[in-house]
C-alpha cells in the first residue's frame, strides 16, 4: 500500500506540473504574422500631429557594443544585439508621422538607380529627371551597450528527491540618438534610453527509489527568453518618442495644435524627466539646522586642502555668493573678462537655434 501511495503520488504531481507547463511549449507549426505591436509602438501611434512633417535622413544607425552571445562550450560569431537597427529606427520614424526618412543607408543603389533612368532620357529633352530631396536634419547614433548578468538570481527545494527550481537572469542595453543640424553641424539633441532584457528558467523533477532496483526519474521545465531584437526595437521606439517632445518643448518644430502640449504621453514623459535626480550644483552646502557641529568649508593650500569652522557671518556671505552664482548660470549671464589665450571675446552675432515646421529648412530654400 505504501508502494502504491509512493508512486501514485509523484505521478500525479508530475502530471499536472506538465499539463500547466503544456501551454509555454510550441505546439504544431507557426505560420507568419505581422509584427506585434509593443507598448511604444502605441505611443508612437497616439502622438499629437505635428504642423508639419520633417526630413530626415539615416545613414547608419549600428550596432557599437563589439559583443557576441554567450556560449557555455565553445566561442560563437553571432552577435548579442541585432545588426538591422537602421531599419528599425527607420520604421519608428514612419510610423510616428512627425519625420519623412529618406534613403540614406543603401544611397550607392539609389544613384545607379537614378543614372539608368539618367541614360533613358538623355534623348528627350522634354523630360529631366528630378533632383533627389535634401533633409535639414541628421540622425546619428547606434546601440552603445549591452551588458549581461546585471541582475542574476534563483530559488528551488526539493523533498525525497522530488522539487523543483527558478532562475532569472536580466540583462540590459543601451542606445543613443542624437539630432544634428545639417547647415551648421551643430547637435541639437541627444537622447539615451535602456531596456532590460529578462531571461527566466522554471524546473520541476523527482529522482527517488520506490522500492529495491525500482528508481523513479522524471522532470519538466521551461525557459522564457525575451527576444533582444524586440528589446532594441523598444528602446529605439523611446528614443523616438523622447526625441519629438524633447524638440517640441524646446521649439525646434511645432505641434499642429498648440493645445495638444497637454496630451498624456507628453505630460507622462515630463513626470518621468522630472523624476530623474539632478547633480546639485552648489559648491557650498551648508548643514542642517539641526546639527551640533559647525560647518566646513575647505580651503585649498599649496601641498593639502585642509578644513576650518566658518563664522555665521562668513558662512551668510557665502550662501549669497553661491546663489548669486546660481543665478548668474540661469539667466544664461556670460562673463566679459579676457581669455589669457585668446584675448577678450569679439562680439559675435547669436545663433539662431533650429527651428523646423516641415518646411523647408533655412538657408536651403530651392
């Protein structure tokens, strides 16, 4: 009877620890779909209109991070991160409605292309071929980082030989994109956003004697790997997305309708910016005031800095340089002292920022 209880019962556990695992594994032959949609292809649907849309061109958005996927036997060629994320960010760029890309990447097929054509009607005076489009404005950038194992970890028990386990694995990647003026060269934004990638690994398996030379073996499991090629898709899809806020609140180019500033994904955007901790600038903080020792300040000496009590006075006349300083840097205040190198500064015209509305670009005007 125990015999029976022994067997029956692992049996039974093992059986529906298999049927709840059937659903995880592939079954029959999957045909070809559409790519789904991720939670940033939708932001990128539900983007305001812009006023118009602007050029754009993409020459090479690579990968830059030299990495090849781990093998626990032997090396591997294949890299860790897709090699098609031109083609990604080229598809985020269609698909938020703000940019027209143009063929940048592939342009030598392009132009003999257009010789063929150019050879076609060099008998018909009649008919010219037209000129090939210009964009005011260059995205560069690429996937900078990938890196393995930030975060490793797992839990398992087993009884008389009978349990189970689960592990997790995170990984993370890291692109950035930045916008460059093309008459002036100049880089107008430059956005940076991650994506984490998560691999995890469930077992389940019994290895126990039910009775003399009677060995019971069995075991069921499943690994769940996100794909990296959907996660550069996302981060590239952020990146887009912070790009065209990033350019709206700065007044490079302009909503359809001013009103449309208040739109979710711009507000979520700005909660999110103002969450992100900024480097406090002071030189000086002084302690709380509730603190029983005197504050330092540190003073800087020909071998060593050494630290010294500063009087209520002299600790009052300092908060007030500081934030005068401070004040100074945020009214965008420039000093008029002289260089030692290259004198005093010569009074240069500003430059105007970029300003893009979907038309054509100042300074190019056909």
């Amino acid at each position: 009877m125990n015999i029976r209880k022994s067997i029956c019962l692992p049996s039974i556990l093992l059986l529906l620890l298999s049927s709840g695992c059937a659903a995880y594994f592939p079954v029959g032959k999957q045909p070809a779909e559409p790519t789904r949609l991720l939670t940033t292809s939708r932001d990128l649907l539900a983007l305001p209109k812009p006023k118009g849309k602007i050029p754009v061109a993409v020459y090479s958005f690579r990968d830059q991070t030299g990495q090849y996927k781990d093998h626990p036997t032997s090396s591997t060629f294949s890299t860790a991160v897709t090699q098609g994320a031109t083609a990604i960010l080229v598809e985020a760029l269609l698909r938020s409605g703000w940019f027209v890309p143009l063929e940048r990447e592939n342009l030598n097929d392009l132009l003999t292309e257009r010789k063929i054509i150019r050879a076609k009607l060099e008998n018909d005076k009649d008919r010219d071929l037209q000129v090939l489009k210009h964009a005011p404005l260059l995205l560069e950038g690429g996937i900078v980082a990938y890196e393995t194992n930030m975060v490793t970890g797992g839990i398992g028990a087993k009884y008389f030989g009978a349990g189970g386990g689960a592990q997790i694995r995170r990984d993370q990647v890291t692109i950035y994109l930045r916008s460059v003026d093309v008459l002036k060269g100049e880089i107008v934004h430059s956005i940076s956003t991650t994506k984490s990638i998560l691999s995890e690994e469930v077992d389940f398996g019994i290895f126990r004697f039910v009775k003399i030379n009677r060995l019971l073996e069995a075991e069921a499991g499943f690994s769940s790997n996100e794909p990296p090629q959907i996660c550069v898709r996302e981060a590239i899809e952020m990146a887009v997305i912070n790009l065209i806020i990033e350019g709206v609140m700065d007044g490079h180019w302009a909503l359809a309708d001013q009103n449309d500033i208040n739109a979710p994904i711009f507000q979520q955007y700005l909660k999110a910016k103002d969450s992100i901790p900024q480097r406090y600038d002071h030189t000086l903080v002084s302690s709380a005031q509730n603190s029983t020792q005197a504050p330092t300040a540190i003073a800087a000496d020909s071998d060593k800095k050494k630290s010294y009590p500063i009087s209520a006075a002299g600790r009052q006349e300092a908060e007030q340089s500081a934030d005068k300083t401070m004040a100074d840097r945020q009214d965008g205040e420039k000093t008029t002292a002289a260089d030692p190198v290259l004198g005093p500064p010569k009074n240069e015209p500003e430059s105007k920022p970029l300003v893009i509305n979907g038309e054509t670009a100042p300074g190019l005007e056909e």
